[in-house]
C-alpha cells in the first residue's frame, strides 16, 4: 500500500473569489477584454499566466476545477471537458494520426469500446483489444505504428484490476503513452505513481457524486495539456468539448468530500460483498481475498480509502437479473439506472446497458454474463438493513433460499 494521501493535497487547495469569497467566484463569461492589443496577439501565440482569452481555451472557474483535480492525481496539470467521453476523444485524437494504432483493454466502458471499435477506424487509426491482464498478449501487439495503451485502473464492469506498473514498463521501453481512466478509483489509486502518463477522469460518477451533471477530466504534465489546448492543433480547443463554469464550480464543491464519500462507499461496497458472498452468491469485489486482482490491488493503492463502491454480482440469466432489480427498486434498495458514484446505490445490467456495445460473442469471453448486475454502492447509514433487503429480494428470485 501506498501512503500518498491526495484528500490533503485538496485540503491545502485554497482558492479566494474576487472578493475574498471562500468559494471562488464563478466567470459567467465566454470571452474577456484586452487593455492592449499586444497582449491579445500574444495570446494567440502562448498561453500567459492569468490571462484569458475565450472560454473554449480556458475560463478562470475551469481553471480552478482543472488545478484542483491535478493535485487529486498529482500531476503537474489538468484540463476539464464537457464529458469523460470528451476528455478520451481529445486525448486520442491528440495522439494518434491516420495509421497509427491504439492496444485497448477489452473491458471498457462502453462508450469508450464503440468509440475505439465503430469510430476511430473512419480516420484510419486501428485498436487492438487485448486482455489487459494479460502482459504477454499486450507486448506481442506493440509495434512502431502503436501509440497508445489504454485501460482502465478497475475495469468496467467485471472489477479486473490493471497492472499499472507493469503495463507501463512496457509502454516506457517502447515510447508509448500509457493512459489510465481512473473514474471507478479516484483517490484510493494514483495512476502517475505507478507509471501512467495520461489519466482520464469521467467526474460525472464519483468525483462529482450527485449525479446532476455530465463532465470529465485529463491529467498529465503541463507540456500534454497545452498541446491539447493548443489554439492552432489541440483536440481540446478545436474539438470544443468545454465545461460550464458553473457545473465546474459545483463540481469543486464536491470535490472536498471526495475523501469521506469514497471510504463509505467502499465500506458498504465491503459489507455487502462479504454478506452476498457467504450467502453463495459469485461476487467480483476487489475487496474480497477471493478476487483476483486483490493482492495486486493491495500493493498498488492508496491507503484508507477502501477498495472502492463498485460490486458486480451473477444473477444467472437476463430474467433472473431483471426480476431481481425490479424487486431491489420496489424494495428501496435503490435505483434501476446507469451511471455510478450516486449517494443512492445504482443498479444496472451491464450487458444490456453500460456494456452493451460490445457484441455478444466478445462479451462471453470475458466472461461478462448475461445475468451480470453491477451495483455502484451508495452512502447508506445503516448497511445492514440495505442488506437484508437485497437478501429479500434473491429469496424472492430463486437465487438463495
């Protein structure tokens, strides 16, 4: 375990408003005015120290999300977007040219699979989707044209943890980005300690955690992120995918809770996956000694923040999953939705939502069932009787006695 703690970098982030407002103020504004005309042409040429040019480059209030979420992940800077998808599209269209090649997990989410599948083949840029656990199948894919690795650091949804070091001792020896989503580990895993270069956020989930806005986030050294808000070649600036001022206040608000949010998730992720376990049922929780990815886990993360929110359990078949959740809502165990990071627990079935991009055969060989139920655990005060409920419930649906 590691002893790097990212919830005091947060705690030491001061920001004061224009008017010495413990909340910085809000920049309610799409372009700024110039003094001299001189300053606005050298805008154009390099970015300066607090000024502003037009809110698709930079916007003093994203600015104060984006250095916040570079303490989070430590690294020298940050960029926010209007969505995680915004930030992976920029970060791959940054890297990658018509010819050059992507090694991908094949367990993604699944609107990064269809992007990497169905979308990036139209510029001519090939993926290769490989299981990450797998270091042999990813080196045996690496040659001249690959410019990026890219997983996930818990995948979505069956829980695999990546090999982050390992993974980037390959991409170092070979010149490659190494590019990490972070979203089902904030805080309890630092990518940039263990090797990764680039590090993606969707703060729609559990950085933001009330599920009331869409966003994400990059991560890297200051070099990547001014290529990417370049104002005559980056993704960021020419694709646009720019975050209101106002969701990227509301977002740093939230962001101070980070810490106590995540150890109650993971502590009631723990609880219900030890009890569902006992009870026979196949759980993937990283948290459990049974899990394979938990050793590895164990060395790579932060300490005292837990093993995280998610759970994903196997309810057999398709039917048996959806009884099951239509009975868990009934019984206010929570919501049948997408999404993670809520407050209230989220239950889904990945295969017929979150993962449904990936086609059918594929998802078999990952062993992703059709009865699969992902659970973004919330912040229940009293886990016990959550439990009981769910216990209902799988007596109701055949699953235990």
């Amino acid at each position: 375990m590691h002893h790097f703690d990212p919830s005091t970098e947060i705690q030491d982030y001061l920001v004061f408003g224009e008017y010495g407002d413990v909340n910085p103020s809000i920049t309610d504004s799409s372009t700024y005015t110039f003094l001299n005309p001189k300053t606005m042409e050298e805008l154009f040429e390099h970015e300066k120290e607090g000024c502003f040019l037009y809110s698709r480059h930079w916007n003093p209030t994203n600015k104060y999300l984006a250095d916040a979420l570079a303490r989070l992940e430590d690294t020298e800077a940050a960029i926010v977007t209007a969505s995680g998808m915004g930030a992976i599209s920029a970060v791959v269209f940054q890297l990658c040219s018509s010819g050059d090649e992507i090694i991908s997990s094949r367990t993604i989410y699944g609107g990064t699979y269809a992007l990497f599948k169905n979308f990036l083949p139209k510029f001519g840029i090939k993926v290769h989707f490989v299981n990450i656990t797998d270091l042999n199948s990813v080196k045996s894919l690496v040659n001249e044209k690959t410019k990026i690795i890219y997983t996930e650091a818990i995948s979505n949804p069956l829980l695999e943890i990546a090999d982050i070091p390992k993974l980037s001792e390959i991409s170092k020896a070979n010149n490659i980005n190494l590019v990490v989503d972070n979203t089902f580990s904030p805080i309890f895993i630092t990518p940039k300690h263990l090797g990764a270069d680039i590090i993606i956020h969707s703060l729609t989930k559990f950085i933001n955690g009330t599920s009331d806005c869409v966003a994400g986030c990059v991560c890297s050294t200051k070099e990547f992120i001014s290529q990417l808000t370049d104002i005559n070649s980056g993704a960021s600036m020419l694709l646009g995918p720019v975050l209101d001022s106002y969701r990227a206040a509301s977002i740093l608000k939230n962001l101070h809770s980070l810490h106590i949010r995540m150890k109650k998730h993971s502590e009631n992720a723990q609880y219900i996956a030890e009890r569902l376990s006992e009870l026979g049922i196949k759980v993937f929780y990283p948290g459990l000694k049974t899990h394979k990815g938990h050793q590895l886990l164990n060395e790579i993360m932060n300490e005292g923040f837990g093993y995280g929110g998610m759970i994903a359990i196997d309810a057999e078949t398709t039917e048996k999953a959806n009884e099951l959740m239509t009975l868990m809502q009934q019984e206010k165990v929570g919501y049948l939705a997408v999404s993670l990071g809520y407050f209230k627990t989220l239950f889904s079935s990945p295969g017929h939502s979150t993962s449904s991009e990936i086609p059918e055969e594929e998802r078999k060989e990952m062993g992703l069932s059709d009865g699969l139920i992902r659970f973004s655990m919330g912040l229940d005060n009293n886990i016990e009787k959550t439990f009981e409920r769910i216990k209902k419930c799988l007596i109701a649906v055949g699953l235990i006695k």
